[in-house]
C-alpha cells in the first residue's frame, strides 16, 4: 500500500480577481504559493481551508478533524475588538467575521491537538486566540530602543534583522542556536502574551517575534517574520517546517 502524505491545512486568504478576470463580481480563496511549496519540501500536502461565512461548530470541527496539522498564514490587520480595544487610526480595516472563524479553527486545533503554525498575522491571531492582545502598530510600542524597520517590503525573501530565542525554548530546540536571521513585514506586533503561551524569540530591538505552547510535547508555534518567502531562498528555515511535519 501506498504511503499516505501528511495533510497540513492552510487557511485561504480572500482576494479580488485579476483586473483581466471576466469574474469581476466575485472573490477568490487560496494561498500564496511559497506556503505550499514549503510544505511540499517537508514530504506533506496541503489542504487550502475557505472561509465560511456563516460557520458553526460543526463546520470548524469537520474542517480540523480532516487535517493533521493547522498553518494560519499572514494577512490583514487582526480586528482590535477581538482583544477589547476600540480601533485605531493605524488599524487597517479587516474581516472581524474572517477573523473569528480563524480564531476558532486554531481554538479546535488546539483542542483536537493538532500541530500548529501561526506566520505573521497567524502569529498575531494565535495570540489573540490564547486571551493576548496586540500592539495596533509599531508606534504604540513604547521601547526604550527602536532600531528596525519592522516592515520591510524591499526584502521579503531575504533577511532584515535578528532576533534571539530563548535559549529553554521549542524554538529554539529546532533551530539549535539563539540567534538567527529573519525577514520582517509587519506593523503590528504582539503587546500581551496569551494564556499557556510562552514569550520565546524578541528581536534586537525588542518586539516579540515568537511565541510558542508552553508545554513543548506539544507543537504550538507563531513567528512574527515570513519563514516560508525565505526558503524560496534558501534552507536556513527549513528546520522549522520539518519540525511541524515532524510533530504530526
């Protein structure tokens, strides 16, 4: 018999139609490739999830019950009321709905124990997720030290920082060193860690860049930089997928 292939889900994003599509009046769901490919090199396939607009337990439970591991990729601004706090003028309008349907899947995942992955906004909402908040741009974060462009749009696919990981950390364990090179596109970052989460990588500066479940059996992980746009480049994040592949 064949061996089967793991299943990592990855939750579409909503995109309007190429200004050529003759489906102007329609939006379309899927993923951007480099998440996909990356799961492809670990030796697993990947499962798009759509949105469901009108969602109930049953459609988040069947969704997590169908997959083996759950990757929430990045995105728009994560909706402020979802952590108590009113919007503010750096808040890029989202989904609030989009946004509590990913909640819950991460919700299920976590009660399912399936392996997760949270990249960027997917960090950002694994937090939310565990009772944390954020800061709703960079410019409310009120460090000491600010030497970073934390969104850096002319190097997505090569390094912009480093950030330290706590050495007694998962992350750690899977990159084996403490200090490593990531790339940076955001300008919201975590403010208050959630509930059984675990504060493991800041940058240099100071901003949170990873966080992870605190009991490490149990992979639970969000990075705040784009691991999946830099192993287009290079292998240097490889460690990372093979360790979510692995943990299935």
């Amino acid at each position: 018999m064949n061996k089967i292939l793991p299943i990592v889900g990855i939750l579409g994003e909503i995109s309007s139609p190429s200004p050529t599509s003759a489906f102007q009046a329609f939006k379309r769901q899927g993923c951007v490739d480099t998440y996909t490919t990356a799961i492809e090199k670990n030796n697993a396939i990947s499962l798009i999830i759509p949105y469901v607009k009108d969602f109930t337990k049953i459609t988040i439970y069947s969704y997590i019950n169908k997959i083996d591991a759950l990757l929430i990729p990045g995105g728009y601004d994560v909706n402020p009321q979802l952590y108590n706090e009113d919007k503010k003028e750096e808040c890029k309008p989202g989904d609030i709905n989009f946004d509590k349907f990913s909640i819950e899947l991460i919700k299920e995942a976590h009660n399912q124990k399936k392996p997760i992955l949270g990249i960027c906004k997917g960090c950002q909402l694994l937090n939310v997720a565990f009772g944390g908040s954020l800061y709703q741009d960079q410019k409310y974060d009120n460090r000491d030290e600010k030497t970073y462009n934390h969104f850096d749009l002319k190097n997505i696919d090569t390094t912009s920082h480093q950030i330290i990981i706590n050495k007694n950390s998962l992350l750690n364990s899977i990159f084996k060193k403490q200090v490593i090179d990531v790339n940076s596109l955001h300008h919201q970052s975590i403010n208050q860690v959630g509930n059984s989460l675990n504060l493991c990588a800041l940058s240099i500066d100071g901003s949170v860049e990873g966080i992870e479940y605190f009991d490490p059996s149990y992979f639970c992980i969000g990075v705040q930089w784009h691991p999946e746009t830099l192993l287009s480049k290079t292998d240097t994040m490889k460690p990372l997928f093979s360790a979510f592949i692995n943990s299935i």
